[in-house]
C-alpha cells in the first residue's frame, strides 16, 4: 500500500478497481491480450488460407468493431495484415474507449477462447485482473463484478476520522494494506487485521483493555440491544479465526488456504460490524 493510503490522503476504492481502470491495470490486461490471446494463436499460413490468427482479427475486426470485411488492413495480395489490426486495437484501447468498453473486448476475446480457442486466457485474464486488485473477474465468459460500491462504503466509513477511533483504523488500514497489496497480497494477516480492529472497537466501548470479541460481545448486547442472531454471527466468524484450523493458528499441516474471496468477506463484515456498533455508541 502506497503511503497516501495508508494515511488515508487516497481512498480504498483506488485499491479495488470500480468503474475504472487505472494505468497498470490497462498495460496489464493490453499485454495479457497481446501474449496470452494473439501470441499463443498460430500465425502459419498455408497457400490459399489465411493463419489461425488472421482468421480470427477478421473475426474481431467484423463482429466486435462492426467494421467492413474489405476494409480491414491487409497485404497486397488481399491477406489479413495481422499487425495492422491489432495496432488498430492497440490504438482503440489505449485512447478511444472508456473503461467499460475495454472489459467489453475482454469478454469478447474470453468467449473466442471458450468456444475455440482454448488457449488459457481466461484464465490469465482473470490472474492478471486479481493482482490489480479489480472488482470485476471473467466468470462462465462474462464479466461479472466480485466487489461492490457497497462494500467500499463500508470500508471506507469504518475509517473514521475522529481521534477516539485511532486504533481501530490502524488495523484496518493495516488489514486494507495486506489485502491490496498487489505484488505479495497477505490475505491471512488481512483477516487478522480486520478481526483485530474489531476487538479495539470492544476495549473503546467496554474500557476493558483486555477485551476481546468472544468476550465484549456479551457485554456489548447488553449494553446496545444487539440482536441473539448477530452476536452470534460474530461469535461463529471469530471463531472461524480462532480454532485449530483458524486464521490466526499458526501454521500447521492441516491449516486451511486462505483466498482472495475468504479476506474480502472479512474485511467487508468487519467494517459493516464496526460501522453498526459506530452507529450504536453514537445514539
């Protein structure tokens, strides 16, 4: 996480990518569909048919452009002149279209590969889509958004500003840090992180410096009407990273994976958490 973020000068939604696409996350998808789709299709050709990847520019060029068969950059002799068309797609995607519409080509490219292809750039999209931390991913060959608008508002209106809230942001700063972090993501310490500025938002409102979530909750539902079902809720998440098989157990050889997936919903509901218990204590 870049210094602004941390003091919290940049906000969290420039970490996960919503209704934008920032410069890396552009260069990235532009060389996974150079390398990992037009490179990896053959360019032989043979007398009387165009190569595997010429077929398949016409096929770009006609169905997602719209543009004319007898128009598309060729040779002399009337063959497809592949390096024309993909700086034709080039020029596209880096200064004619709008973020949406170069997710718009992804999808388009996905189900060339899902249907013919067959070449794995599906699944190099959707690597190269997760370490620039975008909200979307390319699932049964769509776009589909994996983050919502809502869950950044929840983060961000967990990171309150007040002074009173100091260490509860500094863990979710430190859990937002781990999860974004685009080159070597923690994923387990996020968790940890987002878990512990819960239990710093216990010892603020129980004044118990020893307090931890199993033991505040009580004291909490006491206090601000909680209902059963989510103090419940909480106990089973703080549970799931306490146990032998936990998050915060150390690393073992039965220890669970911990995905992408597992820390978003940690971070997300433990922001929501806070945000309630803000909305609580403040009445």
């Amino acid at each position: 996480m870049r210094f602004s973020q941390k003091i919290g000068k940049t906000s969290v939604r420039k970490s996960i990518q919503i209704e934008s696409i920032d410069t890396r996350l552009e260069n990235r998808l532009w060389n996974t569909i150079l390398n990992d789709f037009f490179d990896r299709i053959s360019n032989s050709s043979s007398y009387g048919k165009e190569s595997d990847r010429a077929q398949i520019c016409l096929i770009i060029w006609k169905e997602f452009f719209g543009e004319r068969a007898d128009e598309i950059p060729s040779y002399s002799n009337d063959r497809v002149y592949v390096p024309g068309v993909i700086d034709f797609i080039k020029n596209w995607f880096f200064n004619q279209t709008e973020w949406y519409e170069k997710y718009d080509l992804i999808e388009f490219l996905a189900k060339i590969d899902s249907k013919v292809l067959f070449i794995g750039f599906i699944k190099d999209c959707n690597d190269a889509l997760k370490r620039e931390m975008a909200g979307y991913r390319i699932v049964d060959e769509c776009i589909a958004q994996i983050t919502s608008e809502e869950e950044i508002v929840e983060i961000e209106q967990a990171l309150g500003n007040s002074s009173k809230w100091t260490p509860v942001n500094t863990h979710l700063k430190t859990s937002i840090e781990y999860f974004s972090n685009r080159e070597n993501p923690d994923y387990r310490n996020s968790i940890k992180e987002a878990i512990s500025a819960v239990e710093s938002l216990c010892v603020i409102v129980t004044g118990d410096k020893k307090a931890t979530l199993g033991q505040a909750l009580s004291e909490i539902e006491k206090r601000f009407q909680i209902h059963g079902a989510l103090k419940s809720a909480f106990s089973a998440l703080y549970g799931y990273t306490s146990d032998s098989g936990g998050i915060r157990h150390s690393l073992l050889e039965d220890d669970i994976a911990v995905s992408f997936e597992d820390a978003k919903f940690m971070l997300v509901s433990c922001s929501a958490f806070i945000n309630y218990l803000k909305v609580k204590i403040e009445k």
